[in-house]
C-alpha cells in the first residue's frame, strides 16, 4: 500500500495513519490514480499552479471547477485534494456525474433503499466533494435540480467542493445553471487547466 503511506508523516501515531488511510481507500478515487504520485506532473507549471489555486479554494470552503481537455492531470488535481483532506482527518467523496444520478436514484421506486433527503444529505455530508466529468448532462430534470440543491447546502455549510469538467466555460454555465456559476463566482472560481495534455496519462 505504498501509494498510501504518502498520506502519513513518518512519526504519527497509528491510529492516525489508520484513520487517514481508512478515509482515502472509503473515498471513491480509482487505484490508478491513488498510485500515481504528485511528483510525476510538477515538473508542468501550469498544473502546480492550479493545484495551488484550487487548494486556496477548498481552504476557504468554495466551489473550484477544473475545466479543459482530456488528458491534462485535471482529475489527478481532484485526487490530491482529495488526499489533502483525509491528511487533516477530513471526510472526502469522489463521484463521476452519472455516479451522483445513480446514488439519488437509490431515493425512488419501489425498493428505494433510502429517503430523498437521505439521499441528498449523502452528498452533502462529506467535507469535500469530487464531481468529475460534470460535461455528462443528467438524464432528469429533477436530478438536475437535486444537484443544484446539494450544491447550494454544500455552499451555505462552507463546504468545499470541485467540479470537473471537458469543456468550455460557457458549455460549463449552460450545462450547470446561473444558480450554481453565480456561487463559483463568489467563492471560488473557474480553473482553465488549458496546457498540453500529459503523454501516456489520461483524466
């Protein structure tokens, strides 16, 4: 498990290093990019500079999108804040936008396994939120305005969330709504991650 013992300093106590481990393998983030170290993209400027932009964002509790091409380290960004957070103790979910519709459609149907508002505070739980490939528009007008919903109690709680995307902002704006940019303006912001994509990598 060496790709996670980069989350413990080398004098912790165990319980801590168990902790944040725990909360790092419960977090959503694949193997592929739980293993790849940091180390390998800071030699690309533009990468460490959004990396630090982004993490000024979650420090204040904002809502940071990520958006560019495939293939410039984009959701590798998401992963060390994510591996930020479970170093400080913090909860940290990592969802694909179609894996968010599939966690609120557990609310409904026939054998639904839990409540609406259950299904909701599910994502608005955790400290930080990863939605990647967010360009994937919901299939539903009601999941639309559920995440819509999320997003505005993960803002009034100050919770830090980022937002993924392959695209312009403009398709980013018509994809997510005024009343989600308007809060990205205000406490957060857009992050053009616009460089040359990284050979053998992907997002």
């Amino acid at each position: 498990m060496a790709e996670l013992s980069r989350l413990s300093d080398a004098q912790a106590d165990p319980a801590l290093r168990a902790s944040r481990i725990r909360l790092f393998e419960s977090s959503g983030v694949d193997k592929r990019h739980m293993m790849r170290k940091a180390t390998e993209l800071v030699g690309c400027p533009p990468w460490t500079e959004a990396l630090a932009k982004a993490r000024a964002v979650v420090a204040r509790g904002g809502m940071a999108v990520l958006l560019g091409d495939r293939g410039t380290g984009k959701k590798q960004l998401a992963v060390e804040l994510v591996r930020d957070a479970c170093r400080e103790i913090h909860s940290a979910r990592y969802f694909r936008s179609r894996e968010v519709g599939m966690f609120l459609r557990e609310a409904y149907g026939d054998r639904a396994s839990m409540t609406e508002l259950q299904a909701i505070n599910g994502l608005v739980s955790p400290w930080l939120l990863v939605i990647d490939e967010c360009q994937e528009r919901p299939d539903k007008d009601w999941e639309i305005r559920s995440l819509t919903l999320v997003l505005d109690k993960r803002y009034g709680s100050m919770k830090p969330t980022i937002l993924i995307a392959n695209c312009t902002p403009k398709q980013f704006q018509d994809l997510m709504g005024p009343s989600v940019v308007d809060r990205i303006r205000e406490d957060g912001g857009v992050i053009a991650c616009n460089w040359k994509g990284f050979r053998g990598g992907g997002d």
